[in-house]
C-alpha cells in the first residue's frame, strides 16, 4: 500500500505532467499555423508560406531521391535466378550508368533550388516562381527519362515496382510545388 503523503505526491507530479503536455501539444499545434506578422510591404502570408511549403517540399524530394539511389545501387549489387542463370538485377550496364546519371540530374537541380529559396528568404515572387519551375521541370524531365528509359533495364517486376513507387512520389512532390507556382 502506498503512503498517503507519497500519493499525493505523485498525483501533483502526474496532473503537472499532464499539463506539461497538454502546453506543449497546444504550443505545437499553434506553431504550425505560421501565422507570420511583420511582413515587409507587398509580400502576402500565402507568398510566405508558399516559400514555406515549397522549402519542405524540395527536402522531401533530397530524401527521396536518397533512398532512390540507394535502391538502384542495391539492385545492382543483388541478383536472381531463373532459367538462364544466375544474374544481377540491375547489370553493371549503360542503363545502370544513366540511371545513376539521372538520379544525380535531380539532386542537383533539388540542390539549386533548395540553395536558391534559403538565399531569398520568405521570398515567393514571380522571379523566384519561374526558377523554382525551372529547376522542377529538371526534375521532371528526369523522372521522365527514368521511367520510359531506364526502368526497362530493371530484370526484375517486383523490383520495378519499388523503384516506381519511389519515383511516383518525386513526381507528386514536384507537382506539388510546381502548383504552388501557379497561384
């Protein structure tokens, strides 16, 4: 049985606790509104956070685009067997190069726009926009190399699958930006 003075003890160090969280879940929550104030003449709360969101949109693409590289380098070094042999997933081929070469196309144009939106802070103008759109439509354009090129080089459906997934999402996620700059 537990002493009475040492429940209450508990009891007020359990409802501070829970205080304690509930502060910090409403604290969070009102975080994420981004309701800026102070913002310099001509520059809206959406521009900001269009900027915000396009910000978060091309990490969302660096990681990505991560596990992509590294699905394609592990399918390079796996294999499979069937009726002809025993043979890698993805060859050492030119298509394992292109897929690599396309995969570091869209880090780059990822990097260049990340770089580019963190030196104009909070800046979602029409100059920056038409940047943004042009280093997605790299992004894009690659995604489009891979899928109608170099998945072909893939020997394995499940495999395909995987890597399409991962693609399929690069592509919403650039989408995703791409509509920020239309309104």
């Amino acid at each position: 049985m537990i002493p009475r003075k040492r429940l209450w003890q508990l009891s007020v160090a359990f409802l501070g606790l829970a205080l304690l969280l509930s502060l910090f879940l409403f604290v969070g929550c009102a975080a994420r509104q981004q309701n800026v104030t102070g913002l310099p003449p001509g520059v809206t709360q959406a521009q900001v956070q269009n900027w915000d969101t396009a910000v978060a949109k091309f990490n969302e693409i660096a990681l990505i685009t991560s596990a992509l590289r590294q699905s394609v380098i592990a399918l390079n070094g796996a294999t499979i067997t069937d009726g002809s042999g025993t043979h890698k997933i993805l060859p050492d081929s030119t298509v394992y190069v292109a897929f690599l070469q396309s995969i570091g196309k869209i880090d780059q144009a990822q990097l260049d726009a990340a770089a580019f939106l963190k030196a104009q802070p909070k800046n979602w103008g029409s100059g920056v926009q038409t940047t943004v759109r042009n280093d997605v439509a790299l992004i894009t354009a690659e995604l489009h190399t891979i899928t109608s090129q170099q998945l072909t080089g893939v020997k394995n459906a499940g495999a395909v699958n995987q890597l399409q997934q991962l693609i399929t999402q690069l592509g919403s996620a650039a989408s995703a930006i791409l509509a920020l700059t239309t309104s």
